[in-house]
C-alpha cells in the first residue's frame, strides 16, 4: 500500500507501509539536523547527514517498507543516524580527526542517549500536532494554536475568532484530550 | 454540591474569571477535593502545553531548496515541486 499523507506516517512505518523517501526527509529532517548537532557536525556535514540516512534507510529507493524484524524504528533510526554521522567525521580531511574525538561518540553515550530520547519525545510532539490539526474541527484547531501556540490571551483569541472567551478553553480542552489519544497511537511513545 | 467544568477551572486558573465567581471558586477549592484534583491535571496539561510549545519551535526548520533539488537529482524523481515547503 502507498502511503500518501502526512496523517499518520510514523503509523505507516510501524504498519509496513510503503514509505515514499520525500515523506521520509519532510518528517525527519528536523530531527536529523538536530542530531548532527549532537555530534558537532558543521552546517555542510548535517546536509551530508540527510543524504546519508535517507540512502541508509531506502537504500537508494524512491520507497521504502520498514522490516520490523529491525525492531523498534526509534532505535533503527538513532542507531543509522549515529552511524552515518561517525562515519561523516571519519571523513573529515587533513587527519582532522583524533581518536579522542571518535571516543566522544561511542553507540552507547549515556548523554547522546538522553538527548536523542527528548529529540524524539518532541519529535512525536511535533507530528501528534500535524494530526491533531486534521482530527479536530478547524475552529477548535485554529483556537488552540493561537492560545497555546501564539501565546494570545483568550480573550484575544475569542474576539479574534468571534466566539465566546469559555469557547476557547473548551477548544483547548479537546484539543488536549485528542492529543494525548494521538500521541498514544503513534509508535515509540 | 455542583462542581465546576474543567474549563470554567481554567479560567480560574489563567485569570479569567469574573472577580465574584473567582471568590466564589476560590471557596468551593477549599473544601471540594475533586475540583482541587481537577486543577492539578490543568497544571499537568499546561506543561503538556509548554512541552508542545518547545517541541514546535525546535522542528520549526526552514526548508533549504537546494539541499531538495540535490535529493531529487539523488533519488532520480522529478515529481517533487521545488517550492514544496520541507
């Protein structure tokens, strides 16, 4: 099966669906980038980063079906993530690589561990939102974005959307229950 | 005894509230130890909110064109619009 929209990819991945490479860079973009960071990678080293794990992943495809005999995704991921990025600064020229720094980065770095875990916490955060925003009634989205995401007052977002100020709470309200549902469902949380 | 809805304590809550009715709720916490649990899980859920807030600004990432039009030449496909935001 082709799988198409954003609503529920990590869904598609953990359901052995096909898995077009450009969903794959538009959702997990961000959260490589973050992780080069992690590894100190330069800005020119994280673009090499994204090309390597999403060759890493679809092996050259435009579409791939994650094997679950991997495991858990979350961990596949980190693990071709980590991977790659060592192997980007085993390439760095000029020997510019000492062993002290390889050491930095070994597969099991409690402090690398940690930050990759909040990385994917708000990674799931971020794409429980993208499917809120296709669960809810627009109003009721729109009302929580702008209240929680915006930072307007109630009252601001109320006379804004031409409802009443208890309307928004309410729209938070479910938004909120529907988010905790959403981020149930989706794999690794 | 009537207690109050989750989003009439969230007002209370954020300040939202007229200045009796926030006496009025102010009183009835006092002693009514479910809507005083209901308030706690409004805290909960604004730190769920603050965590989300976070999570949105840190994958806020603009796109980068080029770094598309290399991906598309890498993955010979010609069906992806340039301008799609990344």
């Amino acid at each position: 099966m082709a799988y198409t929209t954003k609503k529920s990819l990590l869904q598609a991945i953990k359901d052995g669906c096909d898995v077009s490479w450009f969903e794959f860079y538009e959702t997990y973009r961000p959260l490589i980038l973050m992780r080069g960071s992690d590894y100190n990678l330069s800005e020119a080293e994280k673009k090499e980063l994204i090309q390597e794990v999403l060759l890493s992943v679809s092996k050259g495809n435009k579409t791939f079906t994650y094997d679950q005999s991997k495991g858990r995704f979350r961990s596949y991921l980190r693990k071709i993530i980590s991977r790659r990025a060592v192997d980007i600064i085993r390439k760095r020229k000029d020997n510019a690589v000492s062993p002290e720094i390889l050491e930095q980065y070994p597969e099991n770095n409690p402090a690398l561990d940690k930050a990759w875990q909040q990385e994917w916490h708000a990674h799931v955060l971020s794409q429980a939102l993208q499917v809120l925003r296709t669960k809810v009634e627009p109003q009721t989205f729109q009302a929580f974005e702008l209240y929680v995401l915006e930072e307007m007052s109630a009252k601001e977002v109320a006379d804004f959307l031409k409802i009443k100020v208890d309307m928004v709470y309410v729209a938070k309200s479910r938004a909120i229950k529907s988010l905790r549902e959403i981020m149930k469902e989706l794999p690794g949380e | 005894m009537k207690h109050y809805t989750q989003e009439q304590l969230d007002q209370y809550k954020h300040g939202d509230m007229s200045i009796i009715g926030k006496l009025t709720c102010k009183m009835h916490l006092c002693f009514c130890q479910k809507c005083s649990d209901q308030l706690r899980t409004i805290s909960e859920d604004d730190s769920f909110m603050s965590e989300l807030k976070n999570a949105v600004k840190t994958f806020d990432v603009p796109p980068d064109e080029k770094e598309l039009k290399t991906l598309c030449s890498i993955f010979k496909d010609d069906t992806i619009g340039h301008s799609t935001s990344a």
